[in-house]
C-alpha cells in the first residue's frame, strides 16, 4: 500500500498537503536506471552549462511558489530563504563557469622521451565523470544543501546525472525544485531524468545500494550519515561516500580579546549561535572564554543579547524534543550553570540559551562529555578556563570539526605581542578543522573558489569540500591514455589542444 508523504507546517505541527508518495524499491530503481541511461548526454560541456544556467534562471522563476512552501515547511521565514534562493542561484551559475573554463579536467601531457632512464612513455591524463550520484538533502538547508544544491550543481557540472532522496522535512519545495530542473534539463535538449527525487526512508537506503549508483553526497547527522557510509562501503562494490555529519565548531576567546573586547564578542556569540534558530552545521556549538572579569563581562553580554532573542521555531517537532530532552541533560550536570536556560517556549517553539561549565571538567572527561556533543537548536555550551593548559585539556578532545575560531587581541592578531600566541594558537587549531576564523563567526559560508567546507571525522567522511568550485573534484576520478594514438584520444587530450582548455603540457603550464 503506497505510503502518503505529507508537507507539514512545524509552526503549527498541521499536515498541509499529500505531496507524494514513498517511493517503491522497484521505482527506486526505476530511476537510477533512467538516470544511468541519461549519464552520456551529459559529455556535452556546452550543454552543462547551459543546463546550470537554465536551471538557476527556472528557479529564480518559480521563486516566490518555492519560498511560499519553503517558508510553510520549515518557518525559516522569508528572508532567510530568498538569501538562500539567490545563493543557490549563484552557486549553479558559478559552476556553469567552471564548466565552461574545462580547468576542473586537471589535463596533464607528457610526450615520449626515450632520453630519460627509464624513458617516458606516452602519457595523456584527465578526469572523467563517474556516472550516476545519489544526494541526500539537508533538513536546514531546503535549497542550498537539497534538491538544488551544491552536491546537486557539482554532480551535474562533473557530467553525472543525479538521483536526490528529499527530505521529509521540506517535501513540497523538493518537488518544486526537481521540477525546475527537469524543466531546464529538457529546455536545453538533456533527457529530464538527469536529475530525478525519490521520498521516503527505505528509498535512501535502496538508493546507496544500487548497483548503478555510483557516488553518493549526504549533509545531516552523525548516526543517519554513519549507516549510509558503512553501507556506501559494505556493497559488493564500495563507492565514495562524501558526507557531513556532525562538528561543534569550537570558538577560542584568548584572556586578552576578551579584555579588549568582551561585550562586541559576546554580542556576537550571540548572534551566531542563534542565527536561523541554531540551526546552523557551523553553529558555535562551544566556547572557550576566561574565567575572571574580562569574561564575566563577556558572559554578562552574551546573556543580555540571547535574552533578548525571542522563542523561534525548530524544522520538525522531533527536533523540537530532542533539542528540549538535551538541554534538560546538560543543565542537570554538576557545575553546570544556565544564566540564559534554554528549553520549552511555549507551543511549537524552543528558547534560546546557554550554559556555563569549568574547562576543567569538560578535560577531564566522563559524564561531561555530554556537553562536547552537537546539540542541534539555539544553544551553546561556554568552557570557562583559567590556565592555557585547561584550554590544551579541552582542545585534545575533541573530534573532527567544520570549523573552529579564534577571537585574538590586537596584539596578538598582529605578532606584537612578542610570544606568538596568536600564530601558535591557530596551529593548534588547525588539525581540528576544515576552516579556521579570526576574530569572527563561523555562521555563513561564502560560496567562493577557495572555501572549504569539510574537515576531519565527523565533520565529514572525506577530505572533499561541498561548497565552492572544488565541490567538482568529489564526482571524478583521473584516467591515463599511454601511447594511445591521436586520433583515438579524446579531444581534451589532443596536442593542438582543440578546447583551449588549461593544461599541464610537458611539465609546463600552458599560456
């Protein structure tokens, strides 16, 4: 019996509309199969680009019908999401323009040379797509990390056509999404199936096993991430997982930013934890601040500026009691204060919080280390310390993060003064995370050529970024033709260098 999905509205936990149904596995196959088949259309750099083009332009077409039901899905609120519609606009159309330069193809040359010992064969080297991506949407992000997205744009814009499981939280704008792209997809002469989406728990799980399935790119949490991964790995044939699963983002405040400037960073912790109800995978998720004056005016701040916040609304009311059941733990804890206490605002709705601990505690480990756990919502955990090594203690156990922070004096941003703490803190920082702030916050992620978002496990499975032009790299693999004759090779691997691509001629980079 085919099982309904339905577009909820979280503000009122009411069931809109009956947007599908779950997919079958035979209609799960059915689509990767469609998918496979539309795989050789998508050689034709031209037409990618076109395709990546086109689809921004339908989107921003259908534009105020997807944010309608994006805001009805989610109460993100218009303004958070027409900044996400334009940033997923952008991100199609700047991968058009990584098409279109062919660099991404990585074209290396290297003649024959019978001079060297041993001497060189032949070698011709490119990167090629590898077929079908199965992409798991993200419940925080309905358009810039689902249907739409960036794991979405940069599959097709390697040449591999997509299959997307939706998420059950944003239904409706899937649909909406997938049918923009599909629209774009026949508008510029590609077979629609290019891009396809499939609902349902049990689809996901058929879709990471499928035999012509061959990539996969997921964005939620550590446990849903972890068993698609060991399953992406466990087929007859393993196929690359990239995912992002979890990170606590650590913020380190030095005792001296916090003398020079402990209201404007509190103020701004607030600001970050709570952006788009804490929902954030870059949320400062814990804070290293100084015990004493200089942080007790920072804490004084950060309380006045989250107090201030009024009650918002989680994606799905499961996140709701999650983020309630969690906070509940951490505030039981001993030595665990809450001078902003997080928790139950009324109906539908959580209140924003935080809570203070010794650093010391959180290094000693035990049943503290609740509080070195993501806990998706409107909630931060603040480490206050009074020694460098209490800082070391607490920085050795963390895992793998998105991002991690460091709010620096002037002094020490600059090397004035004289011990290079600054520099010797960012060191330590740095094996922690796939990017390093300073004297900011690590809530918004620019969409540019030199972003990486990744780091190490759990941030994700991979040391690949899904945001910026490098996002391209996860959905290839190299191949070498040697002493293959001209006329068989491809014409990105000609010697009049027909494309014009950029490449590696002879060791030399080509003008």
């Amino acid at each position: 019996m085919p099982v309904p999905v339905w577009s909820v509205d979280p503000r009122t936990g009411k069931q809109r509309e009956q947007v599908a149904v779950e997919a079958t596995a035979e209609e799960v196959d059915a689509a990767v199969r469609a998918a496979a088949a539309a795989f050789p259309a998508l050689a034709d750099r031209v037409a990618r680009a076109r395709l990546l083009r086109t689809a921004a332009d339908f989107l921003e077409e259908a534009g105020p019908r997807i944010l309608e039901a994006a805001d009805a899905e989610t109460a993100l609120g218009p303004a958070r999401l027409t900044g996400e519609l334009g940033r997923t606009t952008y991100q199609l159309r700047a991968f058009a323009e990584i098409v279109e330069e062919g660099a991404f193809l990585d074209v290396i040359i290297d003649h024959a040379d019978a001079t060297l010992a041993p001497p060189r064969p032949d070698l011709r080297r490119y990167k090629i797509p590898l077929g079908v991506v199965a992409v798991y949407s993200a419940s925080n992000f309905p358009l810039a990390f689902s249907v739409p997205g960036g794991d979405t744009a940069s599959a097709l814009a390697a040449g591999c056509p997509v299959v997307v499981k939706a998420h059950p939280d944003h239904p409706a704008t899937s649909e909406l999404c997938a049918d923009a792209l599909r629209r774009a997809a026949v508008a510029v002469g590609l077979p629609a199936d290019v891009v396809s989406v499939v609902h349902g728990f049990q689809a996901g799980i058929d879709l990471i096993k499928h035999p012509l399935v061959s990539a996969a790119g997921f964005t939620g949490s550590v446990r849903g991430g972890r068993a698609l991964f060991d399953a992406a790995a466990a087929r007859p044939v393993p196929i690359p997982f990239h995912g992002e699963l979890g990170s606590l983002n650590p913020v380190v405040i030095t005792q001296a930013a916090a003398e020079e400037r402990a209201e404007q960073i509190g103020a701004g912790l607030a600001g970050s934890m709570t952006l788009g109800v804490g929902q954030f995978c870059v949320k400062p998720g814990l804070v290293l601040a100084p015990a004493g004056e200089a942080g007790d005016r920072l804490l004084k701040s950060l309380a006045a500026a989250v107090g201030d916040v009024a009650p918002g609304t989680l994606l799905d009311a499961r996140m709701r009691d999650n983020f309630i059941a969690g906070v509940r733990e951490l505030t039981a804890l001993p030595q665990v204060e809450a001078p902003v206490e997080p928790g139950d605002g009324g109906e539908h709705l959580v209140r924003a919080g935080f809570v203070a601990v010794p650093a010391a505690r959180l290094a000693e480990g035990g049943e503290h280390d609740a509080l070195l756990e993501e806990h998706f919502g409107p909630v931060t955990v603040v480490a206050r310390y009074g020694s460098a090594e209490e800082v070391e203690g607490v920085l050795g156990r963390l895992p793998g993060n998105l991002t991690a922070t460091a709010h620096l004096s002037e002094a020490e941003a600059s090397g004035a003064d004289g011990d290079g703490s600054g520099a010797e803190l960012l060191r330590r920082l740095t094996p922690l995370a796939g990017r390093v702030v300073v004297n900011g916050w690590p809530t918004g992620v620019a969409v540019a050529p030199a972003m990486h978002h990744g780091g190490p496990y759990p941030a994700t499975t991979s040391t690949s970024t899904s945001v910026g032009g490098t996002a391209i790299e996860r959905w290839l693999r190299p191949v070498v033709y040697q002493d293959a004759p001209e006329g068989l090779l491809p014409a990105e691997l000609r010697d009049g260098n027909p494309l014009g691509l950029p490449r590696r001629f002879n060791g030399r980079r080509e003008a």
